[in-house]
C-alpha cells in the first residue's frame, strides 16, 4: 500500500529532460541508443510511442518494489522487522519519488537490489525456487544503463569464481548477449563518440588551466579537435557535459582511438592532479567522506542570500536528489481530485532535495554498509565484504572513472541500500537498549 501511494500521488509519474529527449525522437518517428536499445524499447512501447507515461511509471515502480523485496528478505534479519523496515521505507520519498520517474537508473537500482540479494542467500546458504531467475531478471534491469554492462560482467565473474559452474555462466553470458542484440534491431546507433566524452572533459580542464604543461604538438592536436580559444575558455569541470559543450562537433565524429589516446596519456601525467580533481568533482556524490568533499547541495545553503537568488522556482542551484516535476507539457495529466495527495509527495520530496548534500550522499551512504557487513554480520574478510558489495562498489569505482556529472540518481542503490542497512543497525541498537535496561 505505501509504495502504491506514490504511484497514486504523482500520477502519471515524473519525467526529466534525458527520457523527454527519447520521447521527441519517436515523435519524428526517430530512435537511439543513447541510454541503451533496450530501454529506447521500454519507452517506445510503454510510453504507446511518447503519449502517455503512467504505464512506464508504474513498471518502473513494480521491478523496485519486488527488488526491494527480494533484497530484505535475503537478510538474515527477523522476518517482522524486515515487514516493519519495508513499510517505512516503501513510505520513503526515496523509494516511492524515484520509482515513479521514468529513468533507467530505476531499472539500474532493481538490478542492483538484486545482485546483492542473491549474494546474501549465496553467503548465508539459503536458496529458495525464485533464485533461479533472478539472474535472468537482474540482466535484464542491467541492460537497461550503459553502466549495467559493466556489472553483468562482474556478475558473470562473481558466478564463475563462486559457483565454478562454466556451463550456466556460459549460458548466462549468452542470454545477455541474445537480448542485446535482439533489442538493438531497429534502433539507430548514436554516431556521438560517447567513449571518449569522458576523457575530452579532462582534457578541457587541463586546457584551460593558465598553468597547464603541454606542448606545442599537443596544442596542434587538440586544434584539430576544435579551436584553441575554446580549449581556454574557462567551464565547470564537475559537468562533463559542460565540460565540453563548446568542443562539440563533427571533428569528434573523426578522432582515431591510437592518436587520441597518446596525446591524452601524455598531457594526463605531466597534469595529473586537475585530471583526478575533475573526476572527483565529477563523482563527488559517489566519494566517501571524510577523504572527499560531498555533492553541491540543491539548495542554496547561504542563508544570506534572497530565497531562489540565481536559481529556477524549484531553487535548483545543484543536483536533485527525487526529480518533482513532469518536464513536458504534452505528458501532463490534470486530475483536481489527486492535487493533495500529490502536494503532500512533493512537499517530502522537496524535504529531501533541499538537504541533498546528505540524501543524495552516495558516498555517505557506503558507511552503514561496511558497519552492517562488519558489525551486524560480523564477516570481516575482504574478500568476503567484496563478494556482498561488488555491485555497488563497482558503481562507485565507474563513477568516479567515467561519470559524466555528480546526480544522485546514479548512486541510488547505494542510497537505499545505506539507509536500509542503517535502520537495521538502529532496530538493532534500540533492541540491545530495551533489553539491558529493561524497558524503553
């Protein structure tokens, strides 16, 4: 019932500019992998081809919710306290907000849930008859996010050295490639060169450092990329898009891998120290504290400044944690009878986006699930701890690797995962108080 709220509340969903782009292009009757072809195909059938997002919606809420599910019941927890801690967390904003927006990181988080769920039952020797497809749905999920290739082939090695069955790896390997392949026929293969976006952003914030070692061959190289005036011009380096919106063209389309990469090599390692600075910057929601500084808040948080001083009505100076709003007019449903429902949603939304150097922490949130697996588990062996928190861990590794900016929806699963954790760790310090004093 509480997560069915959310779906209720803000019906037909929430929507933001990437999924919104997708939408425009089944419009002029276009597609892309841009995100991925499998979920160009989620939304071109779900959305009845960009007119309608609340049967998107609620299929982004569904996989979430038995995700979750499947997750706290791999615990080795009471099974009353993990319907208690379901309840409030299906209440959460973080879950019900975030499951409605129609985005692949949605489908990215259920995967996630779910690869770290079949690691518990794998870790503490339960198997029951749905473990046998989660595989097959967790590939699915991942397939959906550029990023979830990444950790499909860390499944498949974590599978291989855990289970030391070749022929179901084997097999799985095939099923990932079979829907990949399927789902890529009729879509149009983006010809932007993606792969190398990351390392252009590193190359553009050492460029335009006044200080910067290159020399006049690098100079020469980069020229035939675009013009040295916008090499130097000044941009943020914590958004890649930013980072290279100026740089941007169809000499990009021509960059040769062995060329690119020399240069890029070179001028990395006589600049070492802005190349890591951008990628923190850039990953800064992923970074753990106290080593790293946290993600811009999206607020505002000079109280001496006019409310809203340099920011849009929603104060949006940073990144959003849970995205209130459904970007495009013709996606928008006007029911009167849903506005209280739907004012109280956004109202703890807006709770959560205003603090969201906190929430939307991803780094943060990796400290409850160390203590949990350390302290409440009590396994200690890092070997073992990799095995549990692979899929999340290697999120945070690619993020500060190749994220393109510091959103929080990137690191969602750990969110959760961190909060979920942290309200077993406190039912469980409540539980050692009521019993050693006697009452509470």
């Amino acid at each position: 019932m509480a997560a069915l709220f959310w779906y209720v509340s803000l019906f037909p969903g929430r929507i933001g500019s990437d999924p919104i782009q997708a939408v425009k292009l089944m419009e002029i009757n276009k597609s892309t992998d841009w995100w991925s072809s499998i979920y160009f195909w989620f939304l071109r059938i779900t959305t009845f081809g960009g007119n309608s997002i609340w049967l998107a919606s609620l299929l982004s809420l569904i996989p979430m919710y038995f995700s979750l599910i499947y997750f706290l019941y791999s615990l080795s927890e009471n099974k009353r306290r993990i319907e208690k801690i379901a309840f409030l967390v299906c209440l959460s904003p973080l879950f019900g907000n975030f499951a409605v927006n129609i985005n692949h990181d949605t489908f990215f988080t259920s995967g996630v849930f779910l690869l770290i769920g079949l690691a518990m039952r794998n870790y503490f020797r339960v198997s029951k008859k749905i473990d046998k497809l989660i595989p097959y749905f967790s590939i699915i999920f991942l397939l959906n996010s550029k990023t979830g290739y990444f950790l499909i082939v860390s499944f498949i090695f974590y599978l291989f050295v855990y289970k030391k069955r070749f022929i179901v790896t084997v097999f799985y390997i095939v099923f990932a490639i079979g829907i990949f392949l399927i789902t890529s026929l009729g879509i149009t293969k983006s010809p932007v060169p993606m792969h190398y976006f990351p390392f252009i952003a590193d190359l553009k914030c050492v460029t335009q450092h006044p200080e910067a070692r290159i020399n006049t061959s690098e100079w020469i190289y980069f020229s035939t990329i675009s013009t040295t005036e916008k090499w130097k011009a000044p941009k943020s380096c914590s958004n890649m898009d930013v980072a290279i919106g100026d740089l941007r063209g169809p000499n990009l389309e021509k960059i040769r891998p062995k060329e690119f990469f020399k240069n890029y090599f070179s001028v990395a390692f006589k600049n070492p120290a802005i190349v890591v600075q951008a990628h923190l910057q850039r990953s800064s929601m992923a970074m753990p504290p106290p080593f790293f500084q946290g993600p811009q808040n999206q607020v505002d948080r000079n109280i001496d400044n006019p409310v809203g001083f340099n920011t849009n009505i929603a104060l949006q100076l940073g990144p959003e944690v849970l995205h209130p709003s459904i970007d495009y007019s013709v996606l928008k449903v006007n029911i009167p009878i849903l506005k209280p429902l739907e004012s109280i949603a956004l109202f703890t939304g807006f709770l959560i986006n205003q603090a969201s150097w906190f929430w939307g922490w991803g780094g943060l949130w990796l400290w409850p699930i160390f203590i949990y697996l350390m302290f409440r588990i009590k396994e200690r062996n890092f070997f073992r701890i990799l095995s549990l928190s692979y899929p999340i861990l290697l999120t945070h590794f690619l993020l500060f690797a190749i994220g393109p900016i510091p959103a929080p929806r990137y690191v969602m699963s750990t969110i959760l995962v961190g909060n979920i954790l942290m309200l077993f760790l406190l039912a469980n310090l409540f539980e050692k108080t009521k019993n050693k004093d006697g009452k509470f």
